[in-house]
C-alpha cells in the first residue's frame, strides 16, 4: 500500500471517514467530535505520524507515558480501545497493523483535510450540546486598537505561565481576553476555555466551575483534586475572567493549577493582580486618543483607537451619522474626558446616536465635570465609571429604572421569559416590563450573551453592581419582594422540568448554565430575610440540576439545611422525600455508607409508601439495596430486593421488573444461589432497556449494567467462562460510553475478578490500570483503596507475598473506615493466601475462621466454597495430623459449590481434593473424581482451572504408570 507521508505541520488529516486534528487534540468522524480518551489519541497521533513504518512498543511507552513504568498490558488494553473505536477490521477498514512483539503501524491512506469547524452530531442531545458549550468562549467583537496588547497575550502564553490582565473596569479586560483565546485556539491549535468568576458568589466554587468548564464530573468533598487529576499532563489555556471579588480564592486555584499541572497556561483578568507566586503582569491602560486635534486631519483624529471605538458603536447605532472633522474633533474631546476607558466610551456613543454628538458632549460635561476634575478617591478611574453609568442611568424612564434595578438580581445569563415574572409586579406590568427591556438593550445596558442560548442575555458585571446598589436604595421591603420572585421563578422552572427521567434530564441541561442565579435564590431563601418555604422546595427541584452537574457535595449540603428545618408544611411530602432520597444518595457518594444514609433512604422509602409512589419505592428500594450491600448486610440487601420484585409486579412495567430483577439477581448472586441469579439477571436485561445517561443519574446507578456485569460472573461460576468474559467485555464498553464514572468503577471492580478467575493476566492487568485511574482522577476514597487491595492481591497471586499482605491490610483499614465491605472477602481470601506463602499459617488459619464466621453470618455464601478449601490448604500444609480435616473440608467445598450450581468453584475443590488423594496413594480415585470434570466443560480450556486441571491428570497418569512398573 503507498502511504502518503503527512506533513505534521498541517492542521488537520484525514483518512477514511475520519478527520484527525493533533493541534486541537480532536478525532472527527463524518463531521461530529469523537470521543476518544487522552491515552487512545496520542498512540493515534504517535502512528500517523509515521504511517507504514513499525513504532515500537518502547517508542510508545515514551511517548504515551513519558517517565513512567508501564507493562505491555496497559498498551494492549488502550490499543484495541483505539481499533475499536475506529472500527478497524470492519468491511474493509484497516487502519492499524500489529507486527507480533514488535509494535505497531498506520497503514491507512492519509491526506491533509480542510480545516472546518465540526457541526454538533446528528441527534446530539440537549445534554450533549450543554456540556460543549461549557466553558466555550462568548462571542467575539471586534477588537479596536489592542492589537500590540493582544500580541503581548500570545507570546505571553506562548511557554505555559500564569498572566494577569489587569486594569481598571470598563478598560476592556474581558474582550481582549476573548480575542486571544480565539487567535490561541485558532491560528495556534490551543484547547481554550473560559470560566467567567463573575457568576461565582463564594471562592470555594471556582474548582467546581473549572471542573464544569472542562466537563469534568465532580463527585468528590475535594473538586480542587479532580480538577488536578484531568489536566494535570493537559496542554491547555484556561482563561479565569472577573478574578477581582475572588482575588484570594483566584490566586490560590492560579497557584496549584501551576505547581501540579505545569502545561496549563492561566490567563486571568483582574483588577488587581492576584500576587500569585511566578505571576506575570500585563497592564491594560486606556484606549490611545489625541490631547490637541487642532493641528490634526479628519484621518489622522480617526486614526485613534479611542475615536474609533467612538464613531464604530455610534454608526453601529445610527446608521445616518455623519462625522466630518468637526464632530471628529468633538468626538475626541468626549473620548478624552472618558479617559480612554472603553466601556464608558461604548455607553456614550450610544447616546450620541440618539440624542446628537453635541447635546451629548454638553451632558457629558455636566454630568461628569465634578468626576474628572476632582479624583478625590483613590481610584479615579472607577469614580468615573460610576459617573457614566449615574449619567446613563438619569437618561432613563421610571420603568426603565425599575427594570434595571431588579434585573441586577440575576446573576449571569437570563432570558425575557425569565425577567417577566421576576421584573413584573402590581406597579409595573408585563407589557411595561418587555417595552424597557427592549430601550435598555439598545442603550447596551442589557447586553445579548448568545454564548449558551440564542435567547439569553445578562448585565454587565459593572452595571450589575451599580443596579443592585440602586434596588438596595429602594428599601428592604422591594428588595425582598423581588428576591422573592426570582427564588420562586428558579424552583417552579426546575419543579417543571419534566415526568419521565429523559425529560427532566434535558431540562436540567437546558438549566445547566443557571447554576448562579440557584445558588444566589438559595442563598436567600435561607437567609434571615429569606423564605423557609421557598428554601425547601427549592431544594428539592434543584436535585436533579445538582446531579446532571454531579455537584454531589454541593446538593449534600443544601438538604442536609433542607432536611434540619423541614416544617408541618413539609413533612411527609414528595418534598421531603426528594430532600431525603438525594440527601441518602449524596453521603454514600461524597462521605462513603455512613449511618446517616441510611436513615436518610428508610425515611424516603416510608414516605413513598405512605404515598403510593410504586415508582419511587422502586428507586429507593434500589437505592438501599446497595446501601446494605456496601455496608456488607447481604440478608437486609436480599430483603430490599424481594420488596422491590413486589412493588415491580404492582406496577407491571418492564422496566420497574427489570430493575427489581437486578436487584433479586445480584443479592442472589452474593449469597450463593447461582442458578436463580441466573433468572433473574437475564430476566432483568430482558426487559430493561438500553442504559442511558438520564436513567443513571435518576435512580443513581445504572441498573442494567449491574445486570450484566453480575450475570458475567455468574456464567463464569457456572462453567461458561468464554460467554464469561464476552458479556463482562460488551459491558465495560456500555459502561463507558455512558460517562458516568461511578458506573464505570463498578463495571470494572467485578470484570477484574473474571479476568483474574479465568488466568487472563494481561486484561486483568489493563482493567485494574483503567478501574485506579478514574478512582484517582475522581477522588473516590473507597475505590482508591479497592484498588490497593486489588494491587495487593495481584502481588500475592505473583509471588510477592510479602508486598501483597502489607497492601492488602491498609486497603482493609481503609475500606473498614468508610464502611465500604463488600469486598472485603475478596481481600481476606488473598491475604489469606499472602499470609500462607510467608511462611505464616496461624496467621492465615485465623483470617480464614473469622470470614467464614462473618459470610456464614450475613448470608454472603458465595465465597464459602474457596474459604473451605483454602482452610483445607493449610492445614494440610502445615497440620500433618489433620489429613482427614482436609479431605472433609474439601468435601464440603465439593457440596456447597453443587448446591449453589457453582461449577467453577468445583471444578477447583475437586483439583485440590484429586491432589490430596495423590498424595495418599490414591491416584485411580484422583483419576475417577477428575474425569467427572474433564467430559462435562465444554468451553474456557484454557482457562487458568483447566490447564491446572489438565496438568495433575497427566500427573496422576504417569504417577499410575509408574506404580504398575510400565
């Protein structure tokens, strides 16, 4: 095949329906974003680079994982992720090749692809196109006589550092910070994003609004460390605008991101600079205008950024404004009394075109006589701006007063429909309300903001403030009144969102970017002039919102306040059942399974009941069933999910009984009853359908993946482990397409026990790799030390003993502290096993007791089997004259696994039981119990139990042949 060589140079490549672009780090498939993990496109990138040719797996490594240890495992794993996700090998595609043991080689046809922005995807939803826009740039304006500051911006950041644009308000910070982002991203193949702190109230919320930014899901009491974790080996700019009321806060985030991300460049705009450690500068000074037009030519006055800025808005405004020399020379007189300052200059050319440059220039010199000439204060600049915006102000009608006033208590984008029920009342009514909102748009004092919807529009922070201080001017009562209607706008919008789990999901993303105005009506609500009642059910519709967001912590806190001061008005409503139900589900995320959230979920469960709400009884049902499994109380779990199979033959949907089948399913699985978990886990994936995002975040976990992973392990315990580790496969890849970490982390907790079971070393290796790295990026404390333990048990399982009890004791510490148990067996049976390869049986003998003692306890039967026959191990390794408690242990491992229809876990008794009977000279029953197994599996032979079991019947056979002297 000729390969065409690609200039890396280009901005773009393409090869069968793709479009791969390395600058911008994008994958584009038929026109829409691919999404492709960060370790997937940079192999990509490693082999287009030099297609045809071999890049060795050691090239890889370096390139992929510069600086670190990797085993080839972690290689394979992200390779066939990669030839997935391009459909190599399907029909005729063939894009990557592997020379065995080698590396590997592009062998598709490149060709330089047309740089075109790609539209959403056909069929993308709201979700989809909410989370794209987070963290977007706003829209672009021209940008007048700034081009020397904007080339100062790019070679600033042209090297990753922190710089601060500082300069007065109103100097223009915030659009010159946009025109570099856009230059950054385009002609520089940047990844950009922008976070506007000026929607932000509290400095503790700027991780969390870096992490919406980016689209990173924060589930965590520390979003500052998640934060890290993504961007940490990024190449990115992130632009932190508005920093001057969040100063201390900003230059902390500014100085962490620097140490522990040092790719990430930081461009901030202040007023201040934030005095951040390795901080760099740049002060924005005024728009350049002429001191003395009297010697000046209509060109040469024009030539000012000032004036230009001046005449550009006013035409802009009114389109038949003629300026000869003359209005020139005024219109330089007016931009040098507004020192520059772009905004005022915006705000005045405005009224130029409606009122006429001279009459204007008369008012500006009135108005504003007293501001310039006196700088008492020392800061002059804002003074002025005040000044422009008192003039502004005063050139307004009563309701366009009003109306500004109580639009400042909207924080960030607002649309029309919004303002109405918030702006209106008995003094001013809607038609009032749209008439002044249309003067003060075209004034600019209401500025379109198309960033997040055609529809919105906001204040400018300045303008804001100013009508804020105005409405507080007004007297509490007003105040009050209108904060009044903006809470209850906010919960009867996100009350209404929608009936079905998909609507109330779109809507949510359709709230996404409303997350100030929530915080500032909560706020409120609860505050001292607030109202209780408002707070409460505000709270309540706010869940899903929080939840879209994964604000786990952030929801926590607001029903924690919710739930301490419900009222008779509350108590046993839907409202307190939502409060409960999130406030249940939000500690098991952000504080592991405290008690508290478990009282948290009975108390919704009751409520629900007393309702006759089936639907939610299901979602609360599944909610505590895996509470109790967490917390290791498998009969109360397996109680939860019988209730639940009752209430889902009540309602009679299919998806109501699939779900309480997953429930019945994987309790059964967990307390050794194999073939009915068996039912009903195919049951339950019979009638659920596909998982969605929506459907997830609904009843907090997916369902349906649980399904499949569980019955996974079940066919791997029934003998079936090729449909084993084909079903564990397709559900990993479902788990990831849903984006939603904690589903992914469950996935892989339990496909790494097939891989292990079935002696898969290389997949089991890539999926403890996969499961620790998105523990470690979203900070969940209890699967970081599951993944210790799993490192541990890995360790013994390897011949590093001694490596592997010290691992596996801390994760146990861990997991014991956090109430998190339901593994907690897995890891006694391998630091069991850790134990007894030290040298330390008693050791080994007393963990192995106490299990069992627990399992037999709490109704977790399906590891009894391997209990019993690892007690059997070492007593007879170590007990010589307890022969006979071995074979009766090992017979009773042989019962219990019959009994469960654990076909695995008897095929394993019976290696170890063959083996004693060996050792005992008794090689023809050896040969008679394992030929029992030897006929009746008919798929996994290869397989770690297989090839074992095949290695002791040879060994026996010779063992007979030699006994008869053949």
């Amino acid at each position: 095949m000729e390969h065409a060589y690609p200039d890396m140079g280009v901005d773009g490549l393409a090869f069968g329906p793709f479009e791969l672009r390395p600058r911008q780090r994008l994958l584009i498939r038929n026109g829409a974003p691919v999404d492709i993990g960060g370790r997937a496109l940079d192999l990509l990138v490693a082999l287009v680079e030099q297609p045809g040719r071999v890049v060795s797996k050691r090239e890889l490594f370096d390139r992929v994982w510069p600086g670190r240890t990797v085993e080839d495992a972690s290689l394979r794993f992200h390779m066939t992720s990669l030839r997935k996700l391009l459909g190599d090998g399907e029909g005729d595609e063939r894009y990557i090749a592997t020379q065995v043991g080698v590396g590997y080689a592009f062998v598709g046809t490149l060709k330089a692809a047309a740089m075109v922005d790609p539209p959403p995807p056909a069929g993308s939803s709201v979700a989809t196109l909410s989370l794209r826009a987070a963290g977007a740039l706003p829209t672009r304006t021209r940008l007048i006589g700034r081009e020397a500051d904007v080339e100062r911006l790019l070679e600033g950041v042209a090297q990753p550092r922190l710089l601060t644009v500082v300069g007065p308000g109103g100097m223009g910070k915030t659009t010159l910070a946009v025109e570099a982002g856009y230059r950054l991203a385009g002609e520089h193949g940047r990844h950009v994003r922008f976070v506007d702190l000026a929607a932000l109230a509290n400095g503790a919320l700027i991780p969390s609004a870096l992490a919406g930014a980016l689209g990173i899901p924060v589930q965590t009491e520390d979003p500052m460390t998640v934060l890290l974790g993504h961007i940490r080996a990024q190449n990115i700019v992130l632009i932190l605008d508005n920093c001057e009321h969040l100063v201390d806060a900003a230059c902390a985030v500014a100085e962490r991101i620097r140490e522990t991300a040092p790719r990430v460049s930081v461009l901030a705009t202040s007023r201040e600079p934030l005095r951040a450690r390795d901080e760099h500068v740049h002060w924005l000074g005024a728009l350049p205008f002429p001191s003395d037009t009297a010697s000046l030519s209509l060109q040469d006055i024009l030539a000012f950024p000032a004036v230009q800025l001046f005449v550009e808005r006013a035409c802009a405004a009114n389109s038949g404004l003629a300026v000869g020399v003359e209005a020139a020379r005024t219109i330089a007189q007016m931009c040098q009394r507004l020192d520059g300052m772009a905004l005022a200059i915006e705000l005045t050319a405005v009224r130029a075109a409606a009122h006429g440059l001279e009459t204007t220039s008369a008012m500006l010199g009135e108005r504003f006589a007293l501001g310039w000439t006196g700088r008492r204060t020392a800061q002059p600049r804002q003074q002025t701006l005040q000044a422009t915006l008192d003039w502004s102000y005063g050139l307004l009608s009563q309701t366009e007063r009003r109306t500004l006033e109580r639009l400042s208590v909207f924080r960030g984008p607002f649309s029309l429909r919004a303002a109405l029920p918030v702006v209106s009342d008995d003094q001013l009514d809607e038609a009032q309300v749209v008439a002044a909102f249309e003067e003060l748009t075209s004034k600019c004092l209401v500025t379109p903001d198309r960033t997040h919807c055609p529809e919105a529009y906001r204040l400018l922070e300045t303008t804001r403030a100013y009508g804020k201080a105005k409405l507080d001017e007004r007297g509490q009562a007003e105040l009050d009144a209108v904060r009044r209607r903006h809470a209850r706008f906010f919960r009867d919008t996100l009350a209404g969102l929608g009936e079905t789990p998909e609507a109330v999901f779109a809507g949510a993303a359709m709230m996404s970017g409303q997350m100030g105005n929530v915080r500032d009506a909560l706020d409120w609500s609860f505050g001292p002039k607030g109202d209780l009642a408002v707070a409460t059910s505000l709270v309540a519709a706010s869940v899903p919102l929080f939840a879209f967001l994964s604000l786990f912590v952030e929801c926590r806190t607001w029903c924690e306040r919710a739930v301490q001061r419900l009222d008779g008005q509350f108590r046993d409503t839907s409202e307190e059942m939502e409060l409960q139900a999130a406030l249940g589900l939000t500690i098991m995320f952000t504080r592991g399974n405290a008690p508290e959230a478990g009282v948290a979920l009975r108390r919704a469960l009751d409520i629900a009941i007393a309702l006759e709400d089936r639907w939610n009884q299901l979602r609360l049902l599944g909610r505590l069933h895996i509470f109790h499994e967490r917390v290791g109380e498998f009969e109360q779990a397996l109680a939860w999910a019988e209730q639940a199979v009752e209430v889902a033959a009540q309602v009679g949907d299919p998806e109501a009984i699939g779900l309480a089948a997953s429930l019945a399913g994987v309790s059964h699985h967990l307390s050794g009853d194999q073939a009915r978990a068996r039912r009903e886990l195919e049951l339950s994936l019979w009638k659920s359908a596909p998982s969605e995002r929506s459907r997830t975040l609904y009843y907090g976990f997916d369902h349906r993946n649980r399904s499949g992973i569980a019955l996974a392990r079940v066919l791997w315990l029934q003998g079936l482990p090729d449909q084993a580790r084909r079903l564990a496969v397709q559900t990993e890849i479902e788990a990831m397409a849903l984006d939603h970490p904690v589903t992914r982390c469950i996935a892989l907790i339990w496909s790494h026990s097939i891989y292990v079971w079935t002696g898969d070393e290389a997949q089991a290796q890539a999926s403890l790799e996969a499961f620790a790295e998105i523990a470690e990026v979203n900070g969940f404390a209890p699967y970081i030390a599951v993944a210790l333990g799993q490192r541990g048990a890995r360790a013994v399982e390897t011949g590093r003993a001694g490596e592997g009890v010290t691992r596996i004791e801390e994760s146990l510490a861990r997991l014991h502290a956090a109430r998190y148990e339901l593994l907690t067996t897995t890891f006694e049976l391998a630091l069991a096993q850790g134990l007894l390869l030290s040298g330390r049986p008693d050791d080994a003998l007393r963990t192995v007791d106490a299990t069992l003692a627990r399992c037999r306890a709490n109704g977790e039967a399906l590891a009894l089997p391997e209990l019993l026959r690892l007690r059997a191990r070492i007593v007879a390794q170590h007990r010589v004259e307890q022969d006979g408690e071995a074979e009766r242990l090992l017979g009773e491992a042989l019962d219990v696994s019959r009994r469960q229809g654990a076909r695995a876990w008897e095929l394993r008794a019976a290696h170890d039981l063959a083996q004693l009977w060996l050792a005992q000279g008794r090689a023809a029953e050896a040969l008679a119990l394992l030929g029992l197994f030897r006929d009746a599996f008919v798929e996994g032979l290869d397989t770690v139990d297989f090839r074992g079991l095949e290695s002791l019947w040879s060994s026996i056979q010779k063992a007979e042949v030699s006994s008869q002297g053949l």
